[in-house]
C-alpha cells in the first residue's frame, strides 16, 4: 500500500495525540460545556422540551475539555479524550440523519 494513499501517521500524531493545550483551551471547552448544559436544563426543565443535541455536545465538550487540562506528558490520555469527543459528536450528527424523531423536538 502506498503512503500517500493513507492519513499521514504524523498528522494523526501532531492533532490528535500532541500535548495538552494549557488552561486557555481548557477553560474555553468548559465554559462551552457549562453553556451546553444549560441549554439543556433551561428547554428540559423550564421549557418542558428535552432538547437532547445540547446534552452530546455538553458531553463533547467536556472530554475535550479535560484533555487539554492534562499535563503535557499526558499526551495518549489527551489524545483518547479527544478522540472519544469526537465519536460523541459523530453519534450526535449520526441520530439527527438515523433517527431525527428521537433527538430533534417536535
């Protein structure tokens, strides 16, 4: 199999598995999650409409956020977070196409 016909191992290595990005990222994410979470409370709990996508994305961005808040020698640990964000989402964007009726409102 040739080279250039597969993702590059170092473009796998410097995104996903580089080092934590720091408390700057960190918090961004976490504030993102906070946000999401409220989303979620407000249209559950006052509004009476689950509106389920802000919980994935809560989620999502909570395992992002914790990575990037690691020690920079957590790198795999770092990069296993992300990686486990990013199926989060990709469930997410998996229901709406699959299954709309069970994530979107009515």
């Amino acid at each position: 199999m040739d080279e250039s016909s597969s993702i590059p191992s170092y473009l796998v290595d410097e995104v996903l598995f580089s080092e934590p990005s720091g408390w700057v990222h960190a918090s961004v994410q976490f504030a993102s999650a906070l946000l999401f979470t409220g989303i979620y409370v407000y249209f559950g709990v006052l509004g009476d409409v689950p509106f389920d996508p802000a919980l994935f994305l809560a989620v999502a961005a909570s395992l992002s956020s914790l990575a990037e808040s690691l020690p920079k020698e957590r790198r795999r640990t770092a990069g296993m977070l992300r990686v486990l964000g990013i199926l989060v989402a990709l469930a997410l964007i998996a229901l709406v196409l699959l299954a709309p009726e069970h994530v979107l409102p009515r």
